[in-house]
C-alpha cells in the first residue's frame, strides 16, 4: 500500500497544467489540514503502514511551515510509517526558504522532487512560470544545505519556441547541479487548459519531430552521465529510481487524500471531490468525499498493466498480451524486443510508447 497527498495550492496557475489546483485564497488553513487528517482516519489510517508517502499537487511546498508540521506530525500520528521507504513532496522555486527545507526533512521528507521545468528564461516565460532560471538553482542548493541527498528534477522539453540548443543548455544546466533523479516530460496539452485552447486556435504548435529530436537528446545526455532511463519519462542514478512512482506502473494499490487525489485499493478505484471548501465542508460533516467510484475488473487491471508496464526498463510480459498480437509488426519496425517472455521498447520505441501500448491492447 502507499500514500498519496494533493495538496491543490499554487501561488501561481500554470496555462499548461490539467491537475485539479487553484490559488490559496483562505482555503490554505488548519481546517484543510484537518480535513486531510480526518479522511485519513475514516480511510482506516490506523491499519495502514504505507511503503511510500507522496505530497503533490499543485504544491505541496506553498504550505505555511505551520500547516506543513500540523500535516505531517497528524500522518505520523495516524500512520505507521516505520516501513516507508521514501518520503517525497513536490516543491517550486521561490516557495521555501532554509528554515522550511529544514523543517520539511526533520520531519521525514527525505526526498524532494522540485519542478524547474527550465533554466531558460525565454522558455520559463513560454510556459507562464513565475520563477527564474536563479531562483531554481538557489531552491536546489536550498534543498542540499538543509540535508537532502534525494533530489529530482522535473524539466519539459518541446515547448513552442524551444530548439534543440535551449534544450541541450537546460540539459548542461541540469547535469551541471547532479542530482539523483531526472524526470523529463514532453509537453502535452491537457483538457481544459489555457495551452489547449492556444493550440486549437493555432498560437501554440506541436511538432512531432521535434518531440522526438528533444527526447532522444535527453536520453543520450542523460545515460552517458550515468543516469539509467528506466521509464519513458524518467531517468536515475543507481539506486535512486522512484519507489513511488514504480509502485503505479506496476499497479500497486495506493491510498490518495486530499481533493482531486485518486486512489485504487481491493479493486475499486475512485477520485475525491475535486473542490476543495466542499471537501473541506463534507469531511468536516463526516459526508464521504469519494466520487467516480468504479469497480476494476480483471480486464480493466490487464489493459493498464499493459500501458503502464510497456513504459518501464522491464517492459511487460507476454502473458498480458492478447493472442493473436502486432508483435511481428512491431519487431520488424524495430520498435519493441522481446527477452526473457518481456515486450521491451527499444530506444526508437520508447518515442512512441503511447502508440505502441494502444497497439498491444
């Protein structure tokens, strides 16, 4: 089992995020904080030792560092956390000084994942961020003076206006600080956001060689720095990939708290409510806050595994696969390989993983 918290706050809403967020306003207060506590009890938090535990959001790091200790000392105190083998929250630039880096890892945090997305400026102002290419290094060094030894990165490439030589300078910048983790995330443009309707109207592009060009330089940039691609999107130092993020693709049931959190445990999936005063109100009420309630069948777990596994280093086994299959065809574009009764994508695949899962199931 493991643990997820979402955490809607923003002081500023990115164009491209499709994440259930808004600004603070009033709702960033102890009553929030509350309502996540006592979700967690009427989810059986007391029966729960969580493998990993994941603050995201919107971000998690925006809270007040009082806020921050009433959360974390109220999961401590409903967990049992002895067996969590990683502790990660999602952080911006410019929204945490040393005093809260070092109150966030004395109480627990032992990984944080900071969402830089560039060191440009041209390209930071493209994606309506409000942090600077020196804010994002002075929050990463923040993070290693307050004793953290577990850091990822998140950067996107293949944002209008962004060529391969700002994408090799946000590389070169990235490597440059070394830290343990990389994620690196094509830009996509999600439902009901300010960049999709830019898109449709013609003001923002999509190149889908230049998705490739950009993608494959972070691979080669990023293996002949030491850092394995052990998912399409993600890239570490041995011994340092995501505990978290692995537990989804293989489809390990997760507990989610907070409004908009989704959570898969025995076989039910289900989202919360995604407005965070009704969250607030209704849990305070004892209401139950769970929305989108399904039942996952045997198919259902089958198609995702699929999709989720064909992403990863260890691919998937053939026994998920329907008979008769594409594979052939696959092979013979030299997109997939199979070893060891594993589908794995080879580096020219791993482009097109979305696609080729499609195909597969």
């Amino acid at each position: 089992m493991h643990l997820y918290l979402h955490i809607p706050f923003c002081h500023h809403l990115c164009p491209y995020c499709g994440f259930y967020k808004h600004t603070p306003g009033k709702l960033a207060n102890r009553d929030f904080v509350d309502a996540i506590l006592a979700e967690a009890d009427r989810r059986g938090a007391s029966s729960i030792a969580p493998k990993t535990v994941y603050l995201g959001g919107g971000t998690p790091s925006l809270l007040s560092p009082t806020l921050l200790e009433r959360l974390l000392r109220g999961l401590a105190e409903r967990f049992d956390l002895s067996q969590t083998a990683e502790y990660t929250m999602e952080a911006n630039p410019a929204t945490y000084d040393l005093e809260k880096a070092r109150l966030m890892r004395e109480l627990g945090v032992d990984r944080v994942s900071l969402g830089v997305q560039s060191f440009q400026a041209s390209v930071l102002q493209t994606l309506g961020r409000d942090h600077t290419p020196e804010d994002a290094i002075k929050a990463y060094e923040t993070l290693r003076d307050a004793g953290f030894e577990n850091l990822s990165l998140d950067l996107m490439f293949s944002i209008p206006g962004q060529d391969l030589a700002l994408w090799q300078a946000d590389l070169d910048q990235a490597l440059t600080l070394a830290p343990e983790h990389f994620s690196a995330y094509n830009l996509t443009y999600e439902e009901d956001t300010e960049f999709l309707t830019k898109h449709q109207q013609g003001e923002l592009d999509h190149d889908e060689d230049r998705d490739a060009t950009l993608f494959h330089a972070a691979i080669d940039r990023f293996e002949a720095a030491g850092y394995a691609h052990y998912e399409v999107s993600n890239y570490a130092r041995p011994g340092f990939e995501s505990h978290h993020n692995r537990a989804y693709w293989a489809g390990a049931d997760y507990l989610g708290l907070g409004p908009g959190a989704v959570s898969t445990m025995n076989g039910e999936r289900w989202k919360t409510l995604p407005d965070t005063a009704a969250y607030v109100r209704a849990t305070k009420a004892g209401i139950d806050t769970r929305v989108e309630i399904e039942v996952l069948t045997a198919e259902d777990r089958r198609l995702e595994a699929v999709a989720m596994r064909l992403r990863t280093r260890e691919g998937v086994a053939l026994d998920l696969l329907p008979t008769p299959d594409p594979l052939p065809s696959l092979i013979e574009e030299g997109w997939v390989v199979v070893e060891d009764d594993h589908v794995r994508l080879t580096r020219d695949g791993k482009a097109l993983a979305d696609p080729i899962a499609g195909m597969l199931v």
